[in-house]
C-alpha cells in the first residue's frame, strides 16, 4: 500500500516523500529496506509506548466508542462491528473541524 500511496502523491502532487513515520510493526521490515534504497528516512515510536501515535490512537478510540454506541443503541449483533465501524468513519469524515470549519471530507 505504501508503494501505492507514494506513487499517487509523486504523481499528483509532484513531490517526494523524504520521511514516514509508523510504529515499530513487524510488517515494515521489507519498508525499512525499501526506504534506505529510496533514501526516505523511516522513523519509528519508541518501543511499547502507543501514546506516541497520539492522533491514531486517539482516532482509533474515538471510532472504536462510536462503534460500541452504535452497537449497544441499535441492538444490533456483534457480528456487525465490520459494517457499523465502517459507518462511524464516514460519520466522521463527514463532521467538520474545529481548526478549518471544513469536513475531513472537503479537504
């Protein structure tokens, strides 16, 4: 996904990723090398410590208690959690921000 990703901001917005930024995840090992080749500077949170994600956690958490209302107000089953957590995310792209007054939508 990242190979994607870079492609899209070097093609849209013609510029080059100089650093990326992720936790310390087993799954980025095969980035760490791709990285060095590409001389794109990969920092990782320091170990056992998600309070360095500040943002993401805070939007996991934020999506995860919209999920449980919803779950818990509509008398749904559990099972559904894929969907409803779906639901609460374009829920949320669709509240605007306090700092621009613009949705996560329209930026």
């Amino acid at each position: 996904m990242f190979l994607l990703y870079k492609i899209e901001v070097e093609n849209q917005l013609n510029k080059k990723i100089k650093r990326v930024r992720s936790d310390r995840g087993g799954e980025y090992v095969l980035m760490n090398n791709y990285c060095e080749k590409k001389g794109i500077i990969h920092e990782v949170t320091p170990p056992y410590s998600p309070e360095s994600n500040g943002v993401a956690e805070r939007k996991n958490r934020n999506l995860k208690e919209m999920m449980n209302v919803m779950l818990v107000s509509s008398s749904a089953p559990d099972n559904l959690w894929g969907e409803v957590i779906l639901s609460a995310y374009h829920l949320q792209n669709k509240i605007s921000c306090k700092k621009t007054g613009l949705t996560p939508y329209q930026l």
